[in-house]
C-alpha cells in the first residue's frame, strides 16, 4: 500500500441526514468542520427553496462556494499587490 494511503484517516460525514464515507489526509477535525458548513448551507437553502431537489440544492451551495472562494482569492491577490507596492514605496 502507499505511503499516501497508509495515512489517510477514513470520516463520516452526515449532510442533509445522508452519510458519506470519506477517505483524507486532512486533519479528520478539518473534515468535519467542511462537512458541518456544507451541510449548514444546504439546510438554509432547502429552507429557502422547499420543493427544490437536493441534486439542485448540492448545485446550487456549490456555486456559492465557489463564489465564495473566487472572491476570497481575488482580495487576497489585491491585498498581495497593495503590499508588494507598499514595500516598494517604503524602500525608495
């Protein structure tokens, strides 16, 4: 068996009350908390959206994830660039 394989932990995860087996090398804790902020965002938007289907649920939270994520790393890339011209100022 690899190496790779030899450390990852197998989790639980319970979304929208269905279990899913994961097999990580991320800190088990990590997983979970991914898991409980998954599911908190699927339940708010079942809430929302009563008749929608869960396949379009999972669609749906995982366009705002992404949303999520693109904005995080355009600020961080913004805030990478204020620094570096910020340094390059104060080293004038």
């Amino acid at each position: 068996m690899p190496k790779d394989e030899q450390q990852k932990k197998r989790i639980i995860l319970k979304i929208m009350g269905e279990e899913y087996v994961l097999r990580s090398s991320t800190p088990p804790e990590h997983m979970l908390e991914v898991g409980e902020h998954v599911n908190q965002i699927m339940e708010d938007l079942a809430e929302k959206h009563p008749t929608m289907s869960r396949q379009k649920i999972a669609v749906l939270a995982s366009l705002n994830l992404a949303s999520d994520l693109l904005e995080y790393e355009r600020e961080k890339k913004s805030n990478r660039k204020k620094s570096s011209k910020a340094q390059k100022k104060t080293g004038e």
